[in-house]
C-alpha cells in the first residue's frame, strides 16, 4: 500500500497535552495577545511527541493534535457558526434536560470539562482547520504522517440541537451539506501542502448500532445523541462519507483511512459499547477508503473474522489492528499483538497490515487516559511485535 511497510506501526492521533499548555489554551480565549506563546507551547510539546514517537521506533507519525480541545471540537475554535460548548451548556438547550443528565451520571461523565461543538449560526465553509498541524510537524520530520479530520456525520450528528440548530438549517440533511463543503475544502489543502495519510474519525456510528440503548436524549462521545433508526442513519452516514472518500480518491498520492471504535473517554469499558464489526461492514464497502482503523485490543471490538464475514473487504482494504488499549495501565504481550495480527493474515497479506492503538491516548484534553511513561511502554511494545511479524512473514 503506496510505501508503507509490512506490519507498519501508528497511532490513532491525540496525545495528552501538558497542564501548561492547558492553562495557556484557557487564557488565550481572554487574552488573544497570548497566541505566539501558545503556538511556541504547541510546537514545543509536538516536538516532544515527534522525538518520543522516533525513540519507540513508530513508521508513521502523528502531531499528536495538542492544539485542539477534542478530536473534533476543535473546529469551532476556527470556523464561523459554532460553538464549543461544555456538557452543562448543552443541558440548557434541552427542553426537558433529565434524561441527559442521568445519562451523563451513567457514561461517567458527569464532571462538565467534555465539549462538543454546535452549531449556533451559518457555518464559513471555506474554514483552514489543520494547516498549523501540517506545519510543525513537517518541521519536525521526514517521515510520514498522518493528519486527522472528524467525519462529516459524527459532526452533523454533534453539532446538531434542533432547539438552535434548526433556526438556521431546515434539517440535519441540510446542515450536513455545508459540513461535507467545509471538509472537502480542507482536504484540497492538506493535499496541495503534500500530506500522505488523511484518516476520517468516525466513532458516533458506533452508537447507532451497536448494543446500548440510549434516551431520548442522551450523552455520547461527548455530544447529545438521539434515538435514531439505524437503517436510515446508515444510509445518511453513507451519503456524508461518500463524497469525502471520493474526493480522497483524486489523489492517487494520498492515503484514505477511516477510524471506528467504540468509545474513548473513560478507563470504565463498561459503559462503552461492544458488538463485531459486521454491522458496519456494509459503510465500510460503499465508502471504498484505503485504511481501515479499527479497534480490536478488546473484547467488546469482537474477532477479526466478523469483519470479513460476508464480504469483499478483504479484496479493498488495508486494516490498521487496534492491538493497543490506550484505556489501561496494563502493558499488552507482545505474543497476543502476533496472535492479533495472525488472525488477521487469514484475510490480508502483511503489506495490508498495520499495528496501531485503538484510539488516541488523549481523545479529551481535559482527560487524558494515561501519562506518557505508559504510553511509552504500550508503544514500545507495539513496535517489538511488528519487528518479531516482520521477522517471521516477510523476507
């Protein structure tokens, strides 16, 4: 797959951002005379994350996204029409608010410091969101790397609340539009400054068929989520992502790669969901990206197999092997991440294999899920089996 190697190793995306950084990001919403300290912050701690990431030994490098609030909250820092608002904002917004909150008591996370961008007016589509990204860490490397962008559904689905959103848009159709407009715009960016690996996150489809059952309203991801009937949601889903891959699909130079999980804010798995693969396997086929990066350390990601059930995937797709859990503590076995990978050679030559965690290491800046010794360990890890397949699959 264009230059990457057998059993190649990345991460997801976020790494956990310094209580400096933090508290400089907090003071430039007052005090905009503080942005070329907190860009030097920025660049300061990306370089820390480039220098941690070549000392483990990782193929394809990631900024780590330290600039931005959340993976994809960030955009309303940026673009005109929407706001970043706390999960206490958003409560105010809701008619009847109970159900969301009992919600958030159960998903543990209650503590209001997750955000979520709505949409409070007319979104400027022609919006830079990565641009700095790019920058710094193209200062910072000669290897490849991967740059990130929300899914145009997950943020439909986010920055719709019908209580505000709707005075502005006629429907979530509508809305969802301009969202498809502004990220194909980005895209082009990101191509013209020669970027290789472009991964839509795509974590809310999760939530539409997999096994939790949720309120009328109720917290996920760190946004309000509906009910929804899972039949129609995948065909909106699929009409928000088709025109994204196929502008990825232009540019024979670029990587395409589209990451699923099952929820990634808190260390207690029991409140995230579980179910295999096979639900989604019919978006997976019609989008027709590169990559697929999945989440697979876990029970709840169900086997490999279910992902190839029934299908032509195998024929389509290179997959990125969720074998790390950024969730825990624990340090994986180097011999369960070859038994992992050999599960999936059943379907895939080892040039369509990657190793990587399931999800980032910091999805919420204000609750990172470990510090970076772990993390360093984990990866470490990560690399010593992707040697060790190497050594045994590949010539």
């Amino acid at each position: 797959m264009k230059d990457i190697k057998p059993f190649a190793t990345t991460l997801v995306g976020s790494m956990p951002r310094s209580k400096e950084l933090l508290e400089l990001k907090e003071k430039l919403k007052t005090n905009p005379n503080l942005k070329e300290d907190f860009e030097k912050k920025v660049f300061e701690e990306t370089k820390k994350v480039i220098k941690l990431l070549d000392k483990v030994g990782i193929d394809i490098v990631v900024s780590g996204e330290l600039s931005r609030d959340n993976y994809m909250g960030y955009i309303a820092e940026k673009v005109d029409g929407i706001n970043l608002l706390t999960t206490d904002e958003i409560k105010e917004l809701l008619p009847d608010d109970s159900a969301f909150k009992k919600s958030l008591e159960e998903m543990d996370a209650s503590e209001n410091i997750m955000k979520s961008p709505v949409c409070v007016g007319k979104i400027n589509t022609d919006t830079p969101l990565n641009i700095k990204e790019v920058e710094n860490i193209k200062k910072l490397t000669n290897k490849p790397f991967k740059i990130t962008l929300p899914s145009p559904y997950l943020l439909t689905r986010t920055m719709w609340v019908k209580e505000v959103t709707g005075k502005i848009y006629d429907n979530r159709a509508a809305l969802g539009e301009d969202i498809v407009k502004l990220l194909i715009n980005e895209i082009k960016r990101l191509s013209s400054l020669g970027v290789k690996i472009i991964q839509i996150d795509e974590p809310i489809l999760s939530e539409v068929v997999f096994t939790k059952e949720c309120e009328d309203t109720s917290f996920y991801w760190g946004a309000l989520s509906k009910k929804v009937k899972v039949d129609r949601e995948l065909r909106f889903a699929k009409k928000l992502l088709t025109p994204i891959f196929d502008e990825l699909k232009k540019y024979d130079d670029i990587i395409s790669a589209l990451h699923v999980c099952r929820g990634n804010w808190t260390r207690d798995e029991s409140v995230l969901l579980q179910g295999p693969y096979d639900r989604l396997t019919s978006v997976f086929e019609s989008v027709g990206a590169d990559l697929l990066t999945l989440e697979f350390s876990t029970p709840r990601a169900g086997e490999v197999e279910k992902l190839f059930d029934n299908n032509f995937l195998d024929k389509k797709i290179a997959l990125g092997l969720g074998c790390i859990n950024p969730r825990t503590s624990e340090i994986e076995n180097v011999e369960k991440i070859i038994k992992l990978a050999e599960d999936a050679l059943q379907y895939l030559p080892p040039e369509k294999i990657l190793l990587n965690p399931d999800c980032g290491f910091s999805t919420f800046s204000q609750r990172p899920l470990n510090p970076y010794d772990i993390i360093e360990k984990k990866l470490q890890v990560m690399v010593q089996a992707s040697k060790k397949l190497r050594e045994i699959y590949c010539d």
